[in-house]
C-alpha cells in the first residue's frame, strides 16, 4: 500500500510530498453556457492523472483558499516543484515551503490542499493550474503534515465511527446505568413526545389569546384560532388589514344632567295683551 511520510513540522525551503487528488468521480460546480451554476461529475482516473502529469512544464503556485484565482492575491506559500502518478493515492506532489507557507501548516491554522485544473469535453481533468492551502478540500485528500508523527495510509473510508457519550445520555433521562438501548430510545421518545404536548398547548393559549383579543372584527373566532395556528405570521398580517369598528361620537353634553328649558305659564293672550306688534315679537324671542 502507498504510503506519504509526512513530517510534523516544515521549515522554508523543506520539500515534501503531498497528496493533491486521489483517483474517482468528484463533484464539481462549473458555470454553464447559460452562466448559471451547474454541477457535474469529473472523472479522475489512471489516464487523467497520467495527461496532468504529462502536461506538468513548470513550477506551480500554492496559494490559500484559491486567492489567485478568485481574488488576484498571487503570495506563494508554496510551490509545486513536481508531479508523479501514484496507483493508490492518485495525484502527488512535491512541495517546496516558502518561510509563510511553513508557518501557515505549522500552526495548524491550514491543514489541507485543494487543487485548481482544467477539465476536456469529457470531463477529464487533464491541466493542473495552481494548488490551494486550505481547510475545506475539493477532493478528500490527507493532510499536508502528519500531526501524530506517524506514517499516513491512503485510508479515507474507515474512519473511526462517532458514537454519543451513552453514560451521560442515561445520567440525563434519570436511567440507571445498565440501561439497554431499547430503554434508553424509549425514554428519549416520551421525552420528545412531552415536549410537543408542551409545545402544542402554549401554541393553542398563544392563539386562543389572539382570538380573542380580535374577536370583534370576525364573526367565527375559532376560525380565527385556526388560521393563527396554522400560519401565525399571516394570521398577524390578515387581522392587520382588517377594519375595525369606529368609536361611538362623544356627546355634546351629558342629556341627564341637562337643563330643561324655562317656560313662561302665562297663557299666551294673556301675555299678548296691550302690546304692539313689535313689543309681541319681542316677548315670544324672550320666551
């Protein structure tokens, strides 16, 4: 089985060999004829890496996170000085470490690489243009530098399985100890199921009290309730556009405080009695 020796620590000036693409079909997002974003599948097999190693003229830049290509930032923190095909771990390269790149690895604030190419019309990676220093590859490749200082095997698919802290999960739920599995995902299902019938009553209160605060402007309040239920934001929104009752007019004067009009007893002939017509006028004004 192949094998890189990766050392700990790189000094400016040290070369290595560093894994750049091991061989299968990758995805890729290209631009397509209509500009737009597409992905596809490259094919990086035997033939491939032997035309980009073939096509290798020069030494080639390493830069971070792809800064030459997509922000014209050309510091090298490396340089590709040579390419060789490896039947196991696919493309490799020799690194020669400039004084930032050695100190970019060194601290572990980059670990990997992702390399930059030109594919032909079937998708064959056949032009290798320039190599990044990065933590998000484009292609699962080992890391530049062996933190374990052991040998590293080309070995990406048995990785060691994660598994929950299953004693502090049952410590948790209030399980004892020597609780199987089954136990331990039933109580974790009660717990979800409470948690919903929790989450189900606060949001029926929640719209009960929407409801009612606008049952004034709808004739069916429990449809009301529903459709906050539903869909609150647009409940909100619908209650919003509503129109709501005009306030009643305010009353020019309270009718039960106020005071009735005097009227004078005197029948009217007898008030009428010796006045000109002037001197009447004026007697029924006064009234």
């Amino acid at each position: 089985m192949s094998v890189l020796e990766l050392p700990k620590r790189v000094a400016p000036g040290d070369e290595i060999e560093v894994q750049l693409a091991p061989l299968g079909e990758w995805p890729v997002r290209v631009k397509g004829k209509d500009g737009k974003r597409e992905s596809i599948k490259q094919l990086f097999d035997a033939a491939s890496c032997a035309a980009v190693v073939g096509n290798f003229s020069r030494e080639l830049l390493v830069d971070l996170d792809h800064a030459s290509v997509i922000g014209g930032n050309t510091r090298a923190y490396a340089w590709v000085t040579a390419l060789r095909a490896d039947e196991e771990l696919g493309l490799v390269g020799t690194f020669r470490f400039t004084e930032a790149g050695a100190e970019a690895v060194n601290s572990k604030e980059y670990r990997y690489v992702s390399v930059f190419w030109f594919l032909d019309k079937e998708n064959r990676p056949t032009l290798l243009d320039s190599v990044a220093l990065t933590n998000r590859p484009n292609l699962p490749v080992r890391p530049v530098l062996n933190r374990e200082g052991a040998v590293v095997e080309n070995d990406l698919e048995n990785k060691p399985e994660r598994k929950p802290n299953m004693d502090k999960l049952k410590e948790l739920l209030g399980l004892p100890a020597d609780a199987d599995e089954e136990t331990v995902a039933n109580a974790v299902a009660a717990l979800k199921a409470r948690l919903d019938e929790l989450d189900a009553a606060a949001a029926n209160a929640e719209a009960e009290t929407f409801a009612a605060a606008n049952a004034e402007l709808v004739q069916d309040q429990a449809a009301l309730k529903d459709a906050y239920l539903s869909n609150k934001e647009l409940a909100k929104a619908m209650v919003a556009n509503f129109k709501r009752p005009a306030a009643p007019p305010t009353p020019v004067c309270d009718p039960a405080t106020a005071r009735k009009p005097a009227l004078n007893s005197k029948p009217l002939p007898e008030r009428m009695a010796g006045l000109t017509p002037a001197q009447a006028c004026d007697a029924l004004l006064k009234d």
